[in-house]
C-alpha cells in the first residue's frame, strides 16, 4: 500500500518573477550571465528565485510576512503563522540568507506578527545559490530588506488600526551623508489573540480529551539598524543589528476528561493555566564586499552573531467541574536560549566569456540550552516534580567547503558544483551525553536552454539535509502535557533529501505559463511513532523509512488589458512514504486531501 497526500491551491504572485510593462519595449532578458535583446512586454528577473517585492503591492503593507509569503507560487500559511512551500513544512526560513534561531521551531510565532513591510523582499528558491546552507527538504524562503537610495523618500511612515484590538504603527529612516549609507526601521504592533482548540488521544486504556480555550494581547517590538560605508569605490563595508521582543501573559481553562474503554468517566477537571511568554531575540552583522577590475569578480566575507531566547511561565490550578474547589497547583517554568555563530567567505571569478567559478567557505556553531522547572504545592511548599522538569545542552558545529562552475554558451546554461561538509555535534541530558561526527557531500546541478525570448527549459538537481533539533535529540522523556507525552531519540540521523525539478516557461502575447514538475526523496525520513513504556503510552521520533514526493505547479500571469494584471499559481502533490520499516508488510496507506482559493488582480 501506499501513503499518499494531495495539495491543491492557487493564489496570486503579483511584482514577483515577472513585471510587465503598459507597451512593448526594447527589453533585456537576464538569464544568469545570458543577455537576449528582444521587443517582448516583460522582462525575466532570475528563473531560480522567486521574489515578491512588498513595497510594490500597497495592499501587502498592512499585511503581516506570514500572509504575505502566500502570494509566492506554492506557499502556503496556516493560522498559527507556519509556512509550507511545495508539500512541506520543512523548508529552510532565513534573514538576508543567514540561518537565525529566531527563525527555528518557532518561525511561526514571528512570521504571524511580523510586518510584511519591514523586510520587504520575500523570496523562494527550489535551487537556492550554493553559497547558503543545504538545510531545507524544499528549499529556502529568505526574508531580505531592499537598499534604499537617495531618491527614495528619506522618511516613511505607516499605522493602522484593525479589528480584534489590531494596532501597528511604524517608521522607516534612510540618510546617505557622503559615504554612508543609514537605514534604521522600527514597528509596534498590538493584537487581540483568541484561540480554541481540541485535542483527544485514545490508547488501549482509555480515551483523554481536552478543550482548551486561551487569550492574550501580545506586545511586539522590532528594530534594526543598517550602516554601509563604501570604504574605496569598489569596497563596501556594512554593519548591521536587529532586535525583536514579543511579550505577552495569558489566561486559559482546559477542560480535561478521562473515560475508559467502556465509556466510564475516571477524571474530569477543570485546568486553569495563567501564562507569561517572552520570546527575544538580537542579531549583530558585518560584511565586507569587495569588487575587483572586472565586476563580475566579487569577494564577500560575513560574520553573524544572533541570539534567541524564550522564556515562559506557567501556573496551573485544577478545579473541580462541579463544585469550583481548588484541587491542586503546580508550575512549570520553561527557559530556552539559542546561540548562533555564523562566518562565511564567497568569491566570484569570471574565468572567459562563458565560464564562471563561484567558491568559499561557510562555518556554523549552534549553543543551545534548554530548562523545565516543574513544581508542585504539597503541605511543606513547593516540590520539585522530577518527572517534568527537563534539562539538556546541545552543540553543533558545521564546516562546509563548496564550489561550482558554470558555463554559458548559445542560449544554454550549465552549472555542476558539491557543497562538502563536516559536522559534529554533542547533547547532555542530566548524566547522558551522545556525540555524532559526520561527513557529506551535497552535488548540484542545472541545465537551462533559452531557445528565444518567449521559451526557457530547465531542469534541476541537488542534495539537501534536514537534521534533527535540540528537542529532537533529548532522551527525556516530558510529560508536562498528560495527553501526548514525548520522548527525544539522541540516536537521530540526518534526513537526506535528493530534489529533481524540471520546468518551463512560455510566454505568448499578454501571459506567460510556468509549469514544472518536482521530485524528492528522502532517506532515514525522521517519524513519530506510539510505543508502550512503563505502561505509559509515548511519541518518541526515529529514522524509519523513506519519502518519495511528485508533485505538479503552474504559475502565471495575464494582462487582459493595460494597466490590469492578474496572476494565479497551483500545486498538487503527491507523498509516499515506504512504512515497512516500522514493521509494516506493506507500504502504508493515508490519504489527506486540501484546498486553497485565493483571487487576485493589480493595476
């Protein structure tokens, strides 16, 4: 049997990957380094990379990212500001193509909150440049800012008011005294945040639901500040910082009810959860972009320091359903703080007229510390609860070496290049600690053929990496949620994902069609699975089996008449995963099914 997940969607993709002019005009199309001078009504940015230039759609500014990033071909946003792209909710998020700790596990936190405006370039690559990081089953979704210049307005501001108690105002100041180059941002937002969700875990001893009900109004704070200063004609040098802070306290009633297989009620209680969050994070950059006599050859050094911490406070109290009597109380106090370093070296060399060299070096080291303090109220006081309170350390440190060459000729395009990698890592977990060495090398290659203006072909192939979280890897067995208790596997390997994308672009009068068809499979596919121990019922994640992904998108855009443009995009895709090796005799069967609409048009 098979297992099996279909998506469908279309949105729109306006300002993206094409931008059309009111009249045909003598244009350049840029396909890498291929120049083709045509009379068409569009011109092509980069087939790689798909970007959405927020500035551009006055309707994206009161947007947040996270419903912003829908209008790229293939994204999709949930409720709770998670991002999937082509199937899968894996694919890398970065700033200005650097992995943060903000940008993690909780990506949706941020993305749901954050101004579509404050980085204004959204992107999504399937084949992303060699010199960022292989992690990503999909590929990378990059938040950047555009560089403003002297003929942009010095001075932007914005605000709004919305419903659910929706506040946001923020400023934007650009100088360029002589030679620098200042960019300084600021946003507040303020929202009434209402959620209602269930939850039921059934095993052979019995059925738990849970209705939990909460409200908040989170306070966010977002800043960043950009100094370049252009040090000779050809070498700038450019600083930069970021902070965000989302601050918020909570108040919600779960209502908790144990029945056994007989349908008999053994508990019901009321669990009141008075909550506190803080989620911080900064970030301090340097680059340095050096540009040699022929200005293809470019040399660029950056380092990346960012941190990120969440803190979060609960206080539980049961209460009788019935009679409203305090039962017991309990807290559990949560710490979690990432450190991220990240350096890294690119040079360009244009070797001839047709054959370019892109090479350097990218090093990473995570430190991460994660504590849960649980306690319960006994007579005496406040007593440890040793089953819930969790403690862990972990630390990886990546060394990547890469290198590709690229070759123009005709109207073709052929790029090779690998991506060969060390890592290692070590997790403590109270007295166990475990340590994995590792060697890869991640190949890559493209083919593109540009026949005319109006056609382009290209097919793809890479490697990519999705590799287990801190979380992940703790052995500790959190029972802090009596309805899924769960267990980290120290054990955890990479998933290793192999990505083959072949597609084609038409362009015909006023529309132009992008269909491709996309492959991945994925080895040592890292899965939950429900095991029995100490007559507990436990999600503990392995490496059992692997993924096969074949899926189809189209995109495109039509300009009926002048000035009015609409644009659409779909995606169907199908996932297999092979489950015999969780014991299955065969390949195991699910089918999920969705639909997502959304219409479009701009002048």
């Amino acid at each position: 049997m098979k297992n099996r997940f279909l998506f469908l969607s279309v949105w729109s993709l306006l300002f993206t990957e094409v931008i059309f002019s009111q009249t045909p005009v003598d244009t350049t199309l840029f396909l890498q380094n291929i120049e083709i001078q045509g009379e068409v009504t569009h011109r092509l940015k980069e087939t790689a990379i798909k970007t959405l230039s927020v500035d551009a759609s006055p309707d994206l500014i009161t947007m947040t990212t996270s419903e912003a990033f829908r209008r790229l071909p293939s994204v999709i946003t949930d409720i709770e500001g998670g991002l999937t792209y082509r199937g899968s909710a894996q694919a890398a998020v970065l700033l200005n193509g650097i992995p943060h700790g903000w940008m993690e596990e909780y990506n949706g936190d941020a993305l749901i909150q954050l101004p579509a405006n404050f980085f204004n370039r959204l992107s999504v690559s399937a084949y992303p440049a060699i010199g960022l990081v292989p992690d990503g089953d999909a590929g990378i979704l990059n938040l950047s800012s555009y560089p403003f210049s002297p003929s942009d307005p010095a001075l932007l501001f914005n605000a709004g008011i919305g419903m659910q108690e929706r506040y946001n105002a923020g400023v934007i100041i650009h100088q360029h005294p002589g030679k620098f180059h200042i960019t300084g941002k600021y946003n507040y937002r303020r929202e009434y945040r209402k959620r209602t969700f269930k939850k039921t875990t059934t095993t052979s001893t019995g059925t738990t639901e849970m209705d939990n009900s909460a409200a908040a109004r989170p306070d966010i704070h977002l800043a960043d500040l950009k100094i370049g200063y252009d040090l000779t004609p050809k070498d700038l040098i450019t600083v930069y910082g970021l902070y965000s802070l989302m601050d918020y306290d909570r108040y919600g009633k779960i209502k908790n009810r144990r029945t056994n297989p007989a349908g008999e009620v053994l508990n019901h209680v009321f669990r009141n959860r008075y909550n506190s969050q803080q989620q911080e994070a900064y970030a301090t950059e340097a680059r340095w972009l050096h540009t040699f006599n022929q200005p293809a050859d470019q040399l660029e050094v950056i380092f990346n320091y960012n941190n990120f911490g969440y803190t979060e406070d609960n206080f539980y109290r049961n209460e009788h359903p019935e009679t409203g009597n305090i039962l017991a109380e309990d807290r559990l106090d949560i710490r979690h703080a990432k450190h991220n370093y990240y350096f890294s070296g690119l040079f360009n060399k244009q070797l001839s007229n047709q054959w370019y060299l892109k090479t350097g070096y990218t090093g990473r080291i995570k430190d991460e510390h994660y504590t849960a303090d649980a306690q319960d109220k006994k007579e005496e006081g406040w007593m440890t609860n040793e089953n819930k309170s969790n403690l862990y350390t972990f630390n990886r440190q990546t060394h990547t070496l890469f290198a590709s060459l690229e070759k123009t000729w005709n109207n073709t395009i052929t790029e090779a290049g690998v991506q060969a990698e060390y890592s290692k890592q070590q997790l403590t977990s109270g007295k166990t600690s475990t340590k994995q060495d590792q060697v890869h090398l991640y190949p890559r290659f493209r083919f593109s053929y540009l026949p005319d203006q109006n056609h382009l072909l290209s097919v793809s192939y890479l490697q990519r990496v999705l590799r287990p979280i801190g979380t992940d890897l703790n052995p500790f067995i959190d029972s802090s949620d009596a309805t899924r208790i769960v267990q980290g596997n120290p054990d955890l390997k990479n998933e290793m994902i192999h990505a083959v994308t072949l597609s084609y672009q038409q362009t015909v009068s006023n529309v132009q069609l992008t269909p491709a068809i996309y492959y991945r499979y994925r080895s040592n596919r890292i899965l939950e699975m429900l095991i029995k121990q100490n007559e507990q019922s436990v999600w503990i994640k392995d490496n059992m089996g692997n993924t096969q992904t074949v899926g189809f998108e189209l995109s495109g855009i039509w300009q009926p008449v002048t000035p009015l443009v609409i644009d659409f995009s779909g995606n169907v895709y199908r996932d297999e995963i092979d489950g015999r090796q969780t014991g299955h005799t065969d390949k195991k069967n699910l089918l999920y099914a969705g639909t997502s609409k959304e219409a479009f048009s701009g002048i």
